[in-house]
C-alpha cells in the first residue's frame, strides 16, 4: 500500500518514528510519501527518506507556516528538490479554517510554489480547508494541473471540477467518520485518480479515533473505500499504489 500523506517527522514521533516506520511495514504500507510544511521539515524528510526505501518527499511551504517563509525560501525549496527523493511540491495551498498566516501572504506563497512545481515539473500535493473558492481560480490561473488534493472534503461539484483539471484526489480517515454523504462522490471519481494517505498524526481513522494516527492504519482507509465501491482491500490497495506510482513517477 502506498500512503500517500505522512508526516513521521513531525515532533509527535520523535520518540518512536523507527517503530512507528516498522510497523507500517508490517501493516503491508510499502510505500510513503512524506510531507513538509516548511524548510526546516523538508531537510528533515530528505534525511529520514535517504535512509530509509520506499519512503519519498514533497517539499514545499504550508499555508499554516506561508508567513515565516524567509525572502530566499523559494531558491533554497528549488535547491532541494532536485534530490532523488523528492518526487512532489508540498504540501501547498490555502486554510482558511485556522488562518495562521495572513491570507494574502497565503494566496502569494502558494501562487509561488505552484510556479515552482511547473519549472520543476513536479506533481504538487494541494492542502485546501476553507478555501476552495479561491484555491481552483488561484490553481486555474497558473495553468500547471498536476498533483493530488489531499484530504478531500469537496463536495461533488468541486470534487468534478479537480477531476476535470486533471487532479487525483486523496482520501484518508474522515471517510470513516460520518457515514454517507462524505462517501457519496467517491464512486463518481474516475478510478485512476483515486489515491489513499493519513495525513499521520492527523485524522486517525476509526477504531482508533482519538488515538496518534501512523500510517499502518492506511489500511482502515482502504477498507471504507474498498466498501464504498464495493470491491476487495486488496484491489483498492492495489490500484491506489499504482495510480500514486504515476502521479509520483516513482517506478515499481
Ligand atoms: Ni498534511
């Protein structure tokens, strides 16, 4: 199974990241794609992704941490994207729920690295709470369509437009929140644009709601896909790694 969001090097695992890795592994999670929200945390997952394989990086500036971006950030995420491992921009984009940094700084950074992830030609991994109004006109303006919008809490028109554009969409574990309506676009989305992720520490998927998510439990994620579209674990699993496998160009 490839999770496609995963944040091991967020503080959260800094007591246990190595077990936490191992059991993923275990849980049969092949493959991660390891997220940044600022400089500081894209070195961070280089380094754990250098040494650790199956494990690849989005590099990029979090709206959240957008206003802390230093005058050069955007040469020094060029720079580290050109490592191997880096295989996306991200995660990038727009909240306008917690609104941590000023929404015009938000709007510029994100215009920015879109920017970027079109020279690079690198899949960008699309944060958007709150915001989706501004996000898509923001996206359509740049012109450069490629990448996964991670959590996906649109409804079905928005959800028919990203698809439209040439988006994939990322499901994780408020799927197995609140029953149908959060379920009812999934079988609308093409198949080959589906992709499934954590998003560990965050939104931990029932059973273990309330608990710190890690990306083992990807799995509970396939499931409620797997039962929406009724098909087997294993199909979704399958399908999932290998629609991430070509969004990320990472090879099998
Ligand atoms: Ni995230």
């Amino acid at each position: 199974m490839f999770d496609t969001h995963t944040h091991l090097c967020h503080r959260s695992f800094r007591a246990d990241r190595e077990q936490t890795f191992e059991r993923a592994r275990e849980a049969g999670v092949n493959l991660m794609l390891e997220i940044s929200w600022d400089l500081r945390s894209s070195e961070e997952t280089v380094r754990f992704a250098e040494e650790h394989e199956g494990v690849w990086v989005a590099a990029g500036y979090h709206p959240h941490d957008a206003k802390d971006a230093p005058g050069n950030y955007l040469q020094r995420l060029e720079a580290l994207a050109k490592h191997p491992k880096v295989k996306a921009i991200g995660e990038i984009g727009l909240d306008y729920y917690r609104d941590l940094s000023p929404r015009d700084v938000q709007k510029r950074v994100f215009a920015e690295q879109i920017e970027l992830a079109g020279e690079l030609k690198l899949p960008m991994v699309i944060h958007c709470r709150n915001a989706m109004d501004e996000v898509l006109p923001i996206v359509e303006e740049h012109g450069y369509w490629r990448g996964v919008f991670h959590s996906a809490a649109a409804d079905k028109e928005q959800a028919d437009k990203i698809v439209q554009m040439g988006f994939y969409l990322g499901i994780n574990g408020t799927i197995t929140y609140n029953g149908k309506r959060a379920k009812s676009w999934i079988p609308l989305i093409p198949r080959e644009r589906l992709l499934i992720e954590t998003d560990c520490p965050y939104l931990t998927p029932v059973p273990h709601r309330g608990e710190r998510n890690e990306p083992g439990y990807v799995r509970y994620v396939a499931e409620a896909v797997a039962d929406v579209l009724e098909t087997s674990v294993e199909e979704i699993a399958e399908l999932t790694e290998s629609n991430g496998r070509n969004l990320f160009d990472i090879e099998a």
